[in-house]
C-alpha cells in the first residue's frame, strides 16, 4: 500500500510537498485537485500531537487560498479520525484502488497508438471531455510536465478533429497507472474508452510494466463495471475529509 502511494503522488505531482512527521502534505497553486492539495497520513502509528499537527496544516493550506482536506487511506491513524469526527469533519468522495495483472488481459484487439508529444494538445482533449474549465490547463500543463516517471497521452478523435476519448498512462517501474479516462458524452457505451485504455496497456508492457493499477470514485458503477472486465479488483479505499460546509 505505501508503495501504491508512493507510485501514485510521482503520477501526479504537486508542485510543492512537506512532510510533517509521516503526514505528506500536497500542495499546487495552480491546480486544486484534492490528490494535489490534500494532507496524505502514511503511518497509522503517528499519532503525536495530533491537535497543534492539524492546526499549522490549516495554515499552509490558508497561505495557498486553499481548503483543508485529509485523503485517509487505511494508512491513517484512527486517533486521527476520531479527532475529525469529535470536530464534525464530513467525509466526501469514498474511493477506491484497483489493481490487475497485465499479463492475464487479453489485448490482443489493442491498437498501437503513438503516444501524444504535445502535453498541451492532450490537456486541451481532456478539459473538452471532461467539462472541466479551460483555465485549468496551465496548471496541469506543469504538472505534467514534471511528472517523472514515463507517461503516455493518448487520444481518439474523428477525422473531423472532434475528440472521442482520452487517457494518461503513467509507467513507474512494473506498475503502469491508468488516469483521466473519459469520453466524449455522446460516444459513451460504444467502446471508445475501452479500446483506449487497451492501446494504453500495450503501450505500457513495450515500457516494462507488468500491473496496472487506477483510483475511482466508488459510486462510479459504470466505470466500475469497465474496470472490472479488465480484471481490475480492488485493494484498498481511502476518502477525503473537510471541515462540515
């Protein structure tokens, strides 16, 4: 599990990262994705002065115009979610790590796809998929560009340029980690998303990777049901934890 960890803040780094005790504490200026500004628990035996911990958390987060949130994976010490809920912290956006062997899917169907060159071309497919707003693009342009380990951007698109689906493929090792899988709304349940991720995975064994691995939203049943086809299974869940609205 803390290797999954480790393999999964390299996947998508913050731009800033300190640690207090065993707690990693991400953040970005310029994305506010939680996985980029949240505070990580790694070791369920740190639990010393919980209290003063949280409170200058609170004031690095306040010093980058950012919420607090904790990702509590089972990592986190108990006495740490106790702590939450005597101060009536919600828990929102239960999630879950999935995990499959490679070797053992059939991507026989798999097209070779060329990775994308442009970081910025990629990132502009994703945000037009995902609706998300177009001003989250120089952030994510930077933290892809610092990302370490290898990684794949691939896309479909028509000839007509409209785009049909996306997905980054981020290869740490043996470990290949599957993000921002989407499709285009009007395409979905026809297999677009499918055949990327196929394309994404031969791709990952030509660079070493034996395992892949992805985080989904648990309540995602659609995505679930996909993943699972590939023989994904579950290995761990976390969620995140914020001040009650």
């Amino acid at each position: 599990m803390r290797r999954m960890e480790a393999v999964s803040f390299r996947s998508f780094p913050s731009t800033v990262i300190h640690y207090d005790g065993t707690w990693a504490i991400r953040l970005t200026a310029g994305h506010p994705a939680k996985r980029l500004n949240s505070v990580n628990p790694l070791d369920p035996r740190d639990v010393s002065d919980l209290e003063k911990r949280l409170e200058l958390a609170r004031r690095r987060f306040e010093s980058y115009g950012r919420e607090l949130v904790f990702r509590q994976t089972p990592l986190a010490p108990r006495q740490l979610d106790e702590l939450l809920d005597a101060a009536k912290w919600e828990t929102f956006d239960d999630s879950m790590v999935m995990a499959a062997s490679i070797e053992e899917m059939d991507l026989s169907s798999a097209v070779d796809r060329v990775p994308l060159a442009d970081i910025g071309r990629w990132v502009d497919c994703f945000l037009k998929l995902s609706g998300e707003p177009k001003d989250r693009k120089p952030g994510m342009v930077e933290v892809l560009s610092v990302t370490q380990p290898k990684v794949g951007l691939f896309v479909e698109e028509r000839s007509t340029g409209e785009v049909l689906g996306s997905v980054r493929c981020v290869v740490d090792g043996d470990l290949a980690g599957l993000f921002e899988i989407e499709t285009n709304p009007k395409f979905r349940r026809k297999g677009h998303a499918s055949k990327l991720m196929k394309s994404a995975l031969k791709w990952a064994v030509s660079q070493g990777a034996r395992i892949s691995w992805l985080q989904v939203v648990a309540d995602n049943e659609p995505a679930i049901s996909l993943y699972e086809k590939f023989g994904f299974q579950e290995i761990y869940t976390y969620s995140y934890r914020r001040q009650a609205q």
